[in-house]
C-alpha cells in the first residue's frame, strides 16, 4: 500500500486566515513552498515548524512548557526536520515534550489547521553552539488530547509542563508579542468553537 500523500501548500492556500498578520504569513509560506526546496530543514534561513495548541475536551484549558532558551510559558512544537506531514510532526513534539501520547488533531477544513504565523527567532545557544536568527514558517494545529495522562518534562528543551486555564495563557508568557500576535488570536478561536 503506498504512502499518503500531503499536500501542505494546498492545505496551507485553502486556510482562512483569521486577520491580516495571518494572510500575510500564510502568502509567505506559498511563496517559500514554492521557490526553496529545503525549506522543510532547518539549512533554510526561513524554515517550516509546527505547534500544538493543544486543549482539553471543553476546549477550556491549554497544555503549556515552561520553554529553556525564551524563559516563558509557551506551547508546544518543532522542526520539519525534512518532514512534510506537519501534523503528524506536531504530535510527535507533543509526545515528546510532555509525554501526552493519546492526543488527536481537530478534524478542521484545510488539513486541520488551526492558524499560521511566521515567527522571528532571534539568535541564541542550544546545546552549547550558536544557532543564528533566522524564521519559523509556523503552521498551528488544534490537537484535542486528555487531562488524565501523566505529564513529564523534557529537560534539554523545558522545565515545567502543566494545563493552563484559557484564561491565564497571556498572564504566564513573558513574551509581549506571541501574546499580542499569537495566543490572545488562538484563544478567541477555541473560544468561538465553544460557543
């Protein structure tokens, strides 16, 4: 049986987005899909990562690290590292990063994804080398996972790993402009989903 084909740029052109940043972000991705043939790896200035806004059943609480190198309660993602099936990545990094095992993607139209954000990353060290400033070609999807699993830390990339009230997302981040651009946006359209 063959392998299922992805087809990120069709998904990424059939999303909505949800305010101008976003459809900006999202003619950047096509852009970059379209002419870098190594923007799935991270040799690429501009390069894909995905995030897991990851919620609860009631769609009332988020699953947050506590994130080493940006010192803040953040969400939780990767690297494409070469992959092109983003979702399956984002659970991947999920697992990983805090041991949630038993989550799902959202079934949304456009291939599941919940928002789209290119993402500056300034320069800083990870395991003792100097990584160079460069961009997240971010996709975000909405994974559904249980409260009941045990949660673990991952200790080279965080330092906490907890559920987080929709409500105190924006307080615990101590970054203004994911709180500005990217959470207070996530957090009306999980709030619009459960009304």
């Amino acid at each position: 049986m063959g392998e299922k084909s992805y087809d990120l740029a069709g998904d990424i052109a059939a999303y909505q987005p949800k305010c101008e940043q976003e459809e900006v972000d999202r003619k950047l991705m096509l852009s970059r899909l379209e002419s870098d043939p190594n923007v799935f790896d991270r040799s690429s200035l501009a390069h894909f990562t995905c995030s897991a806004w990851a919620v609860d059943p009631t769609l009332s609480r988020v699953l947050m690290v506590y994130h080493n190198i940006y010192r803040s309660w953040s969400w939780v993602g990767g690297h494409a590292d070469g992959e092109r099936d983003l979702a399956s990545v984002t659970l991947r990094e999920l697992a990983e990063e805090t041991g949630v095992a038993d989550a799902r993607v959202a079934q949304l139209p456009a291939g599941g994804i919940f928002s789209l954000e290119v993402l500056c990353v300034l320069g800083h060290e990870r395991h003792g080398r100097y990584v160079g400033s460069h961009l997240h070609l971010n996709v975000t999807y909405l994974v559904v996972a249980s409260t009941e699993e045990r949660l673990r830390e991952k200790p080279d990339e965080n330092s906490g790993v907890r559920w987080v009230d929709l409500d105190d997302v924006c307080r615990l981040s101590s970054e203004p402009w994911m709180v500005e651009r990217v959470y207070r946006k996530l957090i009306a359209a999980t709030e619009s989903l459960r009304r």
